[in-house]
C-alpha cells in the first residue's frame, strides 16, 4: 500500500489549493478526482458562469449602442460560439492547472505530488480506497483532507431531467437560447442567471421570488437599482409568490403560482431552472466505522478540523461560506494547521464577494441591514457614481459607493458595498483594513490612481472625517453622511 503524508480527496479549488501547500511544506501528496480537474470552480460554477457574464455584459452593450452602431435590426447571438468561447476559457485554466501538475515533481526536485483518478472512500482513519472502472487501490495517509465540494440543492416534487427543468449543472445540455425561461430562486445564482439570459435579448425571463424583493440579504438601496436593471431587460419578477407547481407538459414548462394574497395563476414557459442553494457532496464517503460528524448542512468543523483528528474538511462541503476563495483559504489553512501554526488566524469576515448582475455588486463585511440588526451605533456614507470622474469618463455613472464605520470616533470599518462598474476593483483595501482592524485615515490620506473608481472610496472616508471634496449638506442628491444611534437615523454631515 502506497503512503502519503496528505490525501486530498477533491481536486476543486479548495481540495488543489491544499495539495499545493502540502508541496510547499515538503510533503508527499495524493490529490484524487472522480470527475473533472477544477470541479464547480471551474466547470458548471464560478469559472464557467462567470464567463457566461462576461459574454452577456458584452452583448448588453451591443444591444444598448447598436444606433451608434448603425444596426437596422436587433442584433442575434449565436448560442453555440459563444458556447464554444465559455469552453475555451474552462480549457485554458484547466490546462494550467494540469501543466503545473505534470511538471511539479521536475521542478521541485523530488517525487512530492501524485493526481490519481477515481473515487475516493474513506475507510479507516487512515486508508482511503480508490476505485476507477471497477478496479480498486488503497493508499494510506498521516492526514486526510476532504474537498469534494457540492452540488446543485434539488427538490424531490420538481420533475428535474436536465432537459425541460435543469440545475445549474445540466444547463450545457441546452442547444440554443431558449425563447422563454423561468428561475426558481431570486438569490445570488438565480438573479446571475436572469441577468445572463435577458442580457442576450433572446429569452423571455420569469424569476420567482418568495418575497417582496429579490437579494433579501442585501440593501434595498443596491437591490432597488438590480430589479430596475432586470426589468429594463423585460425580466418578469413574480414578487410575493410561492410555487405551488411545475411540470412538463408537451415539451414545455407550466407551472403555477400561489401569492401572498392567496391568487394563484398559471404560467407556460419553454425551460426552467431550479436555483435554490448548493447541499454537500459527502454521500458514501467515508465508511461509517470512521466517525466523522455531519448534520444536515455538512460535515460538522472546527476551522477545518473534522471530530476524526487527522481528518479535515475544507470548502463546499463544510457549512462554512460557498465560495472559490473561501474553499482555498480553507485548504491552504488546513495544511498549515496541520504542519505548524498557520501564518494567520482563519476569520472570515473580511471576505470579499462579488454578485455578478447588472451592474456587479461587491462586499466586505457588514451590509447596512446587518449593522442595524447588530445593535451598535454606526455611521454610513453613501457616494453616488456620478460623483466619481471615472464613472463620468466611461459614461457609466449608475451605482454608488457605501461604507460603514463604528461611530466611535475610531471609525473602524464595519463593511462596504459598492454597486457599479469596477464594483470588484475596489473592495480589496477595506477588507484589508477590516481583517486589521484599523480605521480609514490611512485609506484617507493615499494617494489613488486618477481617474479611478477607488477614488470614491477615499472621498467617502473624507466625508467621515470631515474634509470632503465634496459635501453632504450640499450634494444631498449625490453624497449621504448618516448616523445610526439607538436604534434611529439622523443626518451626520
């Protein structure tokens, strides 16, 4: 039986971002995959839906100038080269990845890293079972470290076949834009669908929201301007609605609709999909006998360690937080714990996001809501984009800047959102500042690029110390400076 100092089960983002930190600490490493190199980072997930926007967003464009383009007709995109380019691009990352892999061994110098092909069980604390084509192999570890990540979340009365009603996982299956969609799920993955399809101009979207308002968790203020966006693009939000059901019926989609108001209507529609959260892949993969603790959102962690002490669990299929960056912060931790005490502690509420809609929203931190829910005082200044000379170059002024910061006088950094173009290009330095718990008269006083969206990060942290550019009292339609204070708002210029 072959021995490793560390078996990855998983070869996602978090599962290769352990297996090259093990490499970097000089250890014998198996990384083992069932599927593809990359999983949902790459293939059917971040990677791959992501250059599905990129695509989308360009369209847009297309579609919103083609009378300075001198279009006489709408423009029509072609389902499968466009396809054909998302592939591309999953190719290109996943050849990277599997070149380094190839030439690992050569460049280090000795025999380190081993990719091995199949599924991976589990059985005893320190034996995992490989099989590939009906053939088993058993390999032996010091540590194990599970990333086998997750899968689109399916509900058991929704007749799902990949065909009519897909998950994000079978939405390659389709061969051409569908002339009319409806989305299950108005949170991140969902609303990212609806802007893609409607982007294209050739598919009639319907998005089914439970509540008053898509993004729940976000601010109304950025979630006003996405649901204005969306039905800009002819997007049908079904607000209020509970799905009552959905089945195929000649080739196509009915499904019916309870709201709030106890109507119900019936609506026809050529595809679905079903958006409503990922559940972890941790079916038959370790033997019982072995003893980890799951419950019914994953494997049970305490900063990746598992109730099994050389066993470890990093990205999707812990109940932490479902993102590529996550999961590789997660398995780069992981290695580090194992093998000394890691350079940093794991936290995560300095964890940037993007939400890839029209236009693309960026966190870090708290949200407004989440500060008020907090119960703590707080100021928030909000700067809108047509304050930012960028913005104004680029002709694209829609969207703003918004930070929150303890009232304390310290004015520690809470949180950031940012809606806009190059929302993603600016949240880095606050999360830097929130992860080292410092205030904003650093960001204050550096000197930012101009022209440049960061730019409007400073004058926000300006109008918090009082020595804005621009000011509040005199901009009230473009610039916002309020305080949060026992439970109410007041002006705070």
């Amino acid at each position: 039986m072959k021995k490793y100092d560390v078996i990855v089960i998983g070869a996602g983002p978090a599962g290769y971002a352990a297996a090259m930190r093990a490499v970097d600490f000089k250890k014998k490493v198996a990384l083992i995959e069932k599927e593809q190199l990359g999983g949902a980072g790459i293939h059917k997930g971040a990677l791959w839906s992501k250059t599905w926007w990129e695509l989308a967003r360009e369209a847009r464009s297309i579609r919103k100038h083609g009378s300075a383009l001198n279009m006489v007709s709408p423009p029509e995109f072609n389902y499968k080269r466009i396809q054909f380019e998302v592939e591309k691009a999953l190719n290109e990352r996943v050849a990277q990845l599997e070149h380094q892999m190839q030439n690992i061994n050569v460049s280090r110098g000795e025999e380190l890293f081993d990719y091995l092909v199949g599924t991976a069980k589990v059985v005893s604390k320190h034996v995992v079972q490989i099989t590939d084509n009906g053939t088993s192999t058993k390999i032996e570890g010091n540590n194990i470290v599970l990333a086998t990540g997750s899968k689109p979340r399916k509900l058991p009365h929704l007749p799902i076949d990949e065909e009519h009603i897909f998950t994000s996982d079978g939405l390659d299956n389709l061969e051409r834009f569908p002339r009319s969609i409806v989305i299950m799920g108005a949170g991140v993955i969902g609303c990212e669908f609806a802007t893609i399809f409607s982007a294209f101009g050739q598919t009639k979207v319907h998005l089914i929201d439970k509540g008053d308002r898509i993004l729940p968790f976000e601010d109304e203020d950025i979630v006003k301007i996405i649901e204005e966006n969306l039905e800009e693009q002819n997007v049908l939000i079904h607000r209020n609605s509970r799905l009552i059901s959905m089945e195929i019926v000649h080739g196509e989609v009915n499904y019916t609709l309870e709201y709030d108001d106890g109507s119900k209507e019936v609506f026809r529609v050529e595809k679905a999909l079903v958006s409503v959260g990922r559940v972890p892949n941790y079916e038959d993969l370790f033997d019982e006998s072995v003893g980890v603790k799951l419950d019914e959102r994953g494997i049970i962690d305490d900063l990746t360690s598992t109730s099994v002490d050389n066993i470890y669990a990093v990205g999707d299929i812990t109940a932490d937080i479902s993102l590529v960056n996550v999961g590789e912060l997660e398995g780069r931790y992981a290695i580090e714990k194992i093998y000394g005490v890691p350079d940093r502690p794991l936290i995560y509420e300095n964890i940037a996001t993007i939400m890839f809609l029209h236009p693309e929203v960026a966190g870090v931190g708290m949200n407004e809501q989440t500060a008020r829910a907090s119960n703590q005082d707080f100021k928030v200044v909000i700067l809108d984009y047509s304050c930012i000379p960028r913005a104004i170059a680029m002709r694209n002024t829609q969207g703003f800047i918004k930070i929150i910061v303890t009232n304390d006088g310290d004015y520690k950094i809470l949180g950031m959102r940012v809606i806009g173009a190059h929302a993603s290009s600016a949240i880095q330095a606050v999360a830097l500042l929130i992860s080292t718990g410092k205030g904003i008269r650093e960001l204050a006083e550096l000197i930012h690029p101009h022209p440049s969206i960061t730019e409007g990060i400073q004058e926000c942290c300006r109008i918090i110390l009082g020595k804005s550019i621009l000011k509040p009292s005199a901009l009230k339609s473009a610039v916002t400076s309020r305080a949060f204070k026992n439970g109410k708002y007041k002006d705070a210029h």
